[in-house]
C-alpha cells in the first residue's frame, strides 16, 4: 500500500526511489512488524486477561507445566497482524504470489483461532477434534494446490522439484504436485503446532527458519545470485522476501513476550499461521525439500512424535519418556530455558546448513 502510495512519486522526490528496491522494504516491513509487536503486546495482553482467555494444561503434561495454567493464550492473533499488516504496507500487491501467501497464513490462522475458541469454551485442551482440523489444513491446502497449477499453466510458476545436491534432478510432478503440496503444507502446520510447548521455543525456532527463508526469498528472485549460485530463478519469488521479513519482525516482537517465563501464548491460531506461512514460503521459492533442513528442529519435534506413536502402537513400549522431544528432554532433567537455548542452537546450525546447500550442487 505504502509502496504503491510513494514510488509514484519518485520522480518528484528522489529519495523515495529507494521504495523500489526490495532491500529497503524488506527492512522497512521487518521494522514495522517488530514495532506492531511491541506497542500493541501490552495492550492485548490485557486484553486476554480481561476476557478470561487463558491457556488449558493437560493433566498428562509435565508437573511443572501446571502452573501455567491461566496465562493468556491466543496471542497468535499479534503475530498475525504484526506480519500481515506490514507486509500490506510494503509489498508489491499486483505480486500474486504475495496473495497467496497472505491468504494461506490467514486461512490457517483461522483454522487455529476456531481451535483455539473452542478449547477456552469449553475450558478443555480439546479443541477442534482432530479429523475436522486435519480436514480443514487439507481443504486450505488443496485450494492452494489449485491456484499453483492455474499459475503453472500461465507459466507463473512450474511443478517441477529441485533436490538438494543434486543439480540435475528436477522431475516434473504435474498434477502430482497437488497431493505433494499438501503434504508440505500440513506437515510444515503441524510439525510448528506440536513445537509450540515451552515458551519461546516454536517463536525462537520459527525467527531463525523465516530468516532464512527470507534470504532464500531474495536470492531466488534475484538474477544475478541465482544465476551465479545455479537455482531456479523465479522473479515473482523476490516479493516475498518482504513477507518473510514481517515474520521475522513479528516473531521477534512476540517473542519479548512470549520468552521464559511467557506472558502470553501464541495459541494455534498462531502455531498453525506460523507453519503455513514458512509451508507456502518454501513452495512459492520451489525449496519444498529443503524445507526439512530449514525447518529441522520442527522435523525432529513432529517425527519424535511419529515414532512415539508408532513404537506404541506397534510394540507398545515407548521410545521416548514423552512426545514431543521437547517433553523428554524435560523428564530427563533439563531446565525449560536450557531446552529452548539448545533447540535454539540446533535451529541456527540448521539454518546454516540449509543456506550452504545452495552452492553443494
């Protein structure tokens, strides 16, 4: 809006040519997010608080976690606005891709705020029940799918899927790409839903993968890094390096409130935003498989829990004390701040691995 509001303009006042380049506006959307976070934090807060919107402990939880109970949840709603706002301001929004992932990171928010509304009525930790959740990130997921394939079929955007390391494998899914997608998708929501258990962990985690994928955003738009670090090159991709600026800006925010010992939770209103958005991110750049690596820490969270359940199942012994892997680390012995400082460290080598893939080819 900002964007489509200055630039016109440059001509006539030659500073604000540097609205054109998406450098500046990605740090301007990043402040801008960081800034919504921390003015508006205190206030809904207390607004929560007033409205008696606090966060339900399952019994089967650690012992320790019991004292959370009451601290207000849904903050998720922050972050939301705290991305999505700035990400209107500064874009390109003639930028399709742009749209898609402003819509989906809503979509799925909406799935978590329903959630989430259900569990304070009910004053349970059972919200929506879990084929109806699982249904309703399918359907966002398919409507997402479809858009992708009218887009591939203009030649905005192809179906074929890039393997890291390996420079000439790129098979072309075609309509295969759909149920693909949504397995990146949902997987991606849900693997930050179940990271989303100690406070800060899943925002911390989340900052570094949407930093990241900001850099990846930048570099994939960009003809001269792509060119030079060999990866596909797709020009609408450079404007969601904005969006994925806002993330990081708004995750930095929430997490001032969210760090141990948390004032406020994101809810899954904001853990299945947050999981969606870095999804949608990660299929828009054509850097799906290297989603995992990105995203490692919420792999390793969403397959301890996988394996859990599995082992369980199967032999009906446990392979860990408690799924997820955050939980066995807490029932083993170790402190909640030294779990997020460790998963936070993981997530950063994580991060820095994911970036030199781009040259391993």
């Amino acid at each position: 809006m900002l964007y489509h509001l200055l630039y016109p303009f440059h001509t006539q006042i030659s500073v604000l040519n540097v609205t054109r380049y998406i450098t500046f506006r990605t740090a301007a959307a990043s402040m801008t997010a960081l800034a919504i976070s921390l003015l508006l934090g205190p206030w809904l807060i207390r607004k929560l608080r007033e409205f008696q919107i606090g966060q339900v402990i399952r019994h089967e939880g650690p012992a320790s976690h019991r004292a959370k109970a009451g601290t207000p949840t849904m903050g998720g709603i922050l972050i939301l606005a705290a991305s999505l706002l700035p990400t209107l301001l500064w874009a390109d929004l003639t930028n399709v891709y742009i749209w898609i992932a402003v819509v989906a990171t809503a979509a799925f928010g909406a799935i978590g705020f329903t959630d989430d509304y259900l569990k304070i009525v009910r004053r349970t930790h059972h919200g929506l029940r879990p084929r109806y959740k699982l249904l309703a990130q399918i359907g966002v997921a398919v409507g997402i799918g479809l858009i992708l394939m009218v887009l591939a079929e203009r030649n905005l955007y192809n179906t074929r899927l890039i393997f890291p390391f390996f420079k000439g494998l790129i098979p072309d899914l075609a309509w295969w790409y759909v149920p693909f997608g949504i397995v990146v998708l949902v997987g991606a929501s849900n693997a930050v839903n179940l990271t989303d258990g100690l406070d800060g962990l899943a925002i911390s985690a989340f900052a570094v993968a949407a930093a990241t994928s900001t850099a990846l955003s930048y570099v994939t738009g960009h003809r001269v890094f792509a060119e030079y670090l060999n990866i596909a090159r797709f020009p609408l991709s450079g404007e969601l390096t904005i969006f994925c600026g806002s993330l990081v800006g708004a995750s930095l925010g929430f997490l001032w409130y969210n760090s141990y010992p948390a004032d406020v939770f994101m809810g899954d209103v904001g853990s299945l935003a947050l999981g969606g958005a870095l999804g949608t991110v990660a299929i828009l750049i054509k850097q799906e498989l290297l989603l995992v690596i990105v995203g490692g820490t919420f792999v390793l969270e969403a397959l301890s829990v996988i394996v859990q359940v599995g082992s369980f199942k199967l032999t009906g012994q446990r392979v860990l004390k408690m799924a997820p892997l955050h939980h066995h680390f807490e029932l083993i012995g170790w402190s909640e701040p030294k779990i997020i400082s460790r998963f936070l460290i993981v997530s950063i080598v994580f991060a820095l691995f994911s970036l030199t893939t781009l040259k391993l080819r």
